[in-house]
C-alpha cells in the first residue's frame, strides 16, 4: 500500500507525483508590497489543506485513464427499498456440515453460535438495525422444544441416507430465549423460518404431500409472543419452490399452507400491532410456480423471496472470471424483471425480497467469496435488485461457510461486511434510473442519498488496468439549484482535472464561506496489496479492522471537489455522496 504524505510547502514549482490539491501557489518574482501578504495567505492555505485527508495515487489510480458519463434520471425513481434494506441470514447448519472435502461452518450455527462475542455484538449493532433471517436448508428438518413436543430434544446428526444429509434437529427454548435476549440487545430485526415439511410425506418422485402440520409452528409462535419476543416476519419453508432443492411442494397446496400460517398468526396477534409480516416461499424463481401461488394468496402474503446463486457451486474454478464478466453480471437481471413482471400482472400485493444470496452455493470458496473480490459481485446484485424494485436483500451468510460477512473462526469482518455497511448508511430509499456510457467493465447506480440531502452514487471498476474520469449527467428536468453552479466550477477546474492526479483538496475558508457547497464525499474501496483474493479492505488507503475491544471501525470519507470527475480506479470500488445535487425524484 502506498503512504499517505501530507502537503508540504505550497509553493514549490515541482510536481507532485502522489497528492493532488486545488492550489498550486508558483513561486514568483514578487514586488516587496505583495511578499508579505502572499506569506501570509500561503500559510493559512497551508494550515486548511493539511486538515483535510490525503490519498496517493497509487490508491486511487493506474494504469490507462479514459473518461465516462454517468446519466442519472431524477424525475421520478423507479423503485423504493425498506429502510433496513440490507439483510443477512444465520443458519442451522452443524460443524459437520462439508462440502468438497471441506468443512466451514464451524459453530456458527444458530444453535452453537457464541453469543458473547463482542465483534458479533459490535457487528450487527453498527446497522441500526440489521434485518437477520433464521433458516435456510435444515430449518426444514427443525423442531421446537415447545410444550406440545413430548419426545427428547435431539441435535442434528449427519446421515447421508436422510434428506438434506442430516437427521432431524431441535431448537430447546432455552436456546431461543439466548437468542432472543441477544437480538434485543443487538436491535437486530428478525425474520424466522418456519418448518414447512412438517405432517408431509415424501414420495419417490421427490414431491412432498399433504397438509402442513402447523401445530409444532403454533406452539412456537404462542411461547414468543408470550415472552414478548419481537418477530417482524414467518417465513414458510426453504427451497421448496419449483423443482425444490431436495423435494418440492405444489403451488396449491403451498398456497393453502400460507394462507393458513396468516390466519393462524392473525390468531395469536390478535391484541399484537403491528403485526409480522408473512412470507414464503423462500426458493429458486420458477415463473409459473411463483404466478400459481401469487394469485391463490393475494390476500394472504406480505413478502414473496426467492433465493440466488447464480454463480455456480462454489468448487468452481472460475468463480473469478463470472464475478469480472459484466456480461454474467447482467444475467440475473432477467430473474428480477421476470419476478417483478410475475407480481405486477398478478392479484397480490405481495413486495419482493431475495431471502438468501450467496453467489456460490455449496458453502462457498475460500478466498473468493470471503476476498474483497466478492464485493464487485455482492454490491452490483444489490444495486440491481433495487433497480427493479426489491425491497430487501439478505445475504446468505452473517456468519458461517465460506460467504459469511464476519470470519467463521475469528468473527472478525470480511470485506462484504464493510461493502454492506457502506450501502446501508449511504444509499436511500428511492431508487434512481442510472446507466453508464464509456467503459463497459464500469457498474453505476444511484440512489437519494439516506437521511441527508442530495444523491449517493455506486460505482464498480471490473477493469484491471483502467482507471476511469466519470462525469454526472442529469435529464433536463431533474436539475437541482445547483446545477449552473457546478457547471462553471467545472469551466474554472477543467485543466487541472487534466491532469493524472484523482483526488483534488477542498478548502474551506472561514467566515461562511460557501465553499462546502462544491465538496462531495468519497469512499474508495480497494484490496491489500491489490491482491482480489485478499479479506482486507482498504478505505481510501486505509485498512479496515476492529480493534482490540472489537469495535467497528468509523467510515470516514475523503472530501473532494464537486466540479470534477469521480475517479475510479482499476478493480476499485466507489461511494460519492453528492449533497449538492437536490433531484425531483428525492424530494
């Protein structure tokens, strides 16, 4: 990694080939009247230039420069994602859970999942709040230790013979009291899934028949609204959709189960408001499957989520390859608009999550998606998904496997978690229309900025070797007050932006000064060493890590002129809060 070097004497006439600033005072032949009044505005520049951050170069760019536009419609956005759009999962799986030879997941298993641990605390805390979904594979196998279950309590066993590998499993109540007393005090907001193969059958066709026995579900839902436990969501089953990932339940009888579950939860919250949520099926998109069940629970479900790993199986050796492709990238868009197209001619309400997103199935690959890597693939699927109106996206895993946000072993955050908790503070609700003109291995998206004035803008350089000079356009009528402002700040700027320096020095004078109004804020996301396998993320050139109390480090940004171009250099990642700019579409 390249240092970072305060700016030494302004007036010098040598270039400066790692900093760049809005200043260069060139030493001159000065008459005597003007010598002392130029000291003495070189040293108060000087004192306001060194407050602010530095980045080199080298952090920001290499390589070949070309320019780009970034064209954002502010008219009206195209979607609204929940507040707490950023979501991840826990799951049930055991440390005997292996795949390829290989065995990831530790205790970090709802069930054995240390609790105490101040970075998990710290982790989720920094969210406020983060949205966790209990479930996944076994939640299917799952039954709870409540008081209409008279038989012993037993663990998950591995058995090969059994569906899913493993024997049935048991959540006791004194472990969902541990859990519980945590996610309060973490303020996490919690979707739990539900055991829907419970009273079924299995055939030899791989179909699973017959009514949902809901009375084990029933009894857990009653013993948590009694303790006063907060569930924001029921989901029904897991990958039981379509053709199922190991068996698969109709479209009509699922619809009948659901509708079921919101009857019976209307039952037990009767005195309860708000009410949670009822979601299913919490599977892969099979468009006639998924239409079948929207138009037999219109009146019934709150949240329908499907399920993506549109990379493959995590053994695959071109992981990689797929994650810089943009062709690739693109592919998955054809599920969000064939599910959003599946809704909008349907009867339901119903919004659209995607319940759980690992990339990868199969656990994952080590160093690929736990490496900074992940983050091109992690960041442009939630920008994607917000494009066509999702309103939350949890990834498959917080914790556990080889996709986890946080280290299995050490807790410690991977780079995801970081990308995540960027998305979280930065990008708002409303999401605006944004596509990109010049390289195609750049991703842009944009949104109303959270909780502030003006846009937050997402972009992902794939290249690597081009550092990309992107400029913002706006539609006719989305201009802000701005507007004119910027564009002759621009004029005034334009050679020094020329130049191959990136990063330009914001000044702001005292005395009211309305300089601020030209600084936007800048978080660039890049590799140790620029190394795409490694788990350490640089922010602006500096290493993201917790600190021996485990606390989550701040997220500070770089303040950087207006008028120019965001910089965004090869295999980097960039956030430019642009307060300035006020669109129809965020007001």
């Amino acid at each position: 990694m390249a240092s970072s070097v305060m700016i030494p004497l302004l007036c010098s006439d040598r270039k400066r080939k790692r900093e760049t600033q809005i200043l260069n005072c060139s030493c001159m032949n000065l008459k005597t009247g003007s010598l002392f009044w130029l000291m003495g505005l070189c040293f108060w520049v000087f004192l306001f230039c060194c407050s602010f951050s530095t980045v080199s170069a080298d952090t920001v760019g290499g390589g070949n420069n070309v320019g780009g536009t970034v064209f954002i419609n502010g008219k009206s956005p195209i979607g609204k994602i929940d507040d707490d759009f950023v979501c991840a999962t826990l799951d049930w799986w055991p440390p005997e859970k292996c795949d390829y030879g290989t065995c990831r997941w530790g205790h970090a298993s709802l069930l054995n999942l240390d609790l105490n641990n101040k970075i998990l605390l710290n982790a989720i805390k920094a969210f406020t709040p983060l949205k966790l979904r209990l479930g996944g594979t076994l939640q299917d196998k799952v039954i709870y230790d409540t008081e209409d279950h008279t038989l012993p309590c037993p663990q998950f066993v591995k058995n090969t013979s059994e569906l899913f590998g493993f024997s049935q499993g048991c959540l006791p109540l004194y472990r969902w009291d541990e859990l519980n007393t945590f996610f309060k005090k973490s303020g996490a907001v919690i979707i739990f899934g539900l055991n829907a193969l419970s009273g079924r059958f299995l055939r030899t066709d791989g179909s699973a028949v017959g009514d949902w026995n809901s009375s084990n579900a029933e009894s857990l839902i009653r013993y948590t609204v009694t303790k006063g436990y907060n569930i924001s969501g029921w989901e029904l089953g897991n990958e039981l959709s379509g053709n199922g990932v190991g068996t698969r339940v109709a479209a009509n009888q699922y619809a009948f189960d659901t509708v079921s579950l919101r009857n019976l939860v209307q039952n037990i919250y009767s005195d309860v408001e708000p009410k949670p949520q009822i979601i299913a099926p919490g599977g892969f998109f099979d468009q006639k499957w998924f239409s079948d069940f929207l138009n037999k629970t219109a009146k019934s479900l709150d949240v329908i989520t499907h399920h993506i790993y549109n990379l493959g199986p995590g053994v695959d050796t071109h992981l990689i390859e797929k994650i810089l492709d943009p062709s690739y990238l693109d592919g998955e868009a054809n599920t969000f608009g064939r599910l959003q197209s599946t809704i909008n001619s349907s009867a339901s309400l119903a919004a659209s999550w995607v319940g759980e997103a690992g990339g990868a199935y199969n656990s994952g690959r080590d160093l690929v998606t736990n490496a900074f890597v992940f983050s091109f693939w992690y960041l442009d699927q939630l920008g994607m998904a917000s494009a066509y109106d999702t309103k939350t996206y949890c990834r498959q895993t917080f914790i556990g496997g080889n996709y986890g946000l946080l280290n299995t072993t050490t807790f410690v955050p991977n780079p995801d978690y970081y990308s995540a908790l960027l998305w979280h503070r930065l990008m708002g609700r409303k999401v605006l229309a944004t596509s990109f003109s010049g390289n195609k291995k750049i991703r842009a998206y944009a949104h109303c900025a959270k909780q502030s004035q003006g846009i937050t803008l997402l972009l992902i350089n794939l290249d690597n070797s081009t550092t990309v000079e992107a400029k913002i356009t706006f539609n006719d009528t989305s201009t802000s007050h701005h507007k004119h402002k910027l564009h002759r700040l621009h004029r005034l700027h334009k050679d020094h932006h020329r130049h191959r320096f990136h990063i330009t020095k914001v000044i702001r004078f005292p005395g009211g000064s309305k300089t601020s109004e030209m600084v936007r804020e800048e978080y660039h996301l890049t590799a140790k060493d620029g190394n795409l396998h490694s788990q350490t993320m640089l922010l602006n050139g500096n290493i993201l890590t917790v600190n021996a109390s485990g606390d989550i480090p701040p997220l500070e940004p770089l303040n950087v002129n207006s008028s120019g171009p965001i910089t965004v250099a090869p295999f980097s990642i960039v956030f430019a809060h642009i307060p300035s700019v006020v669109l129809p579409a965020c007001r």
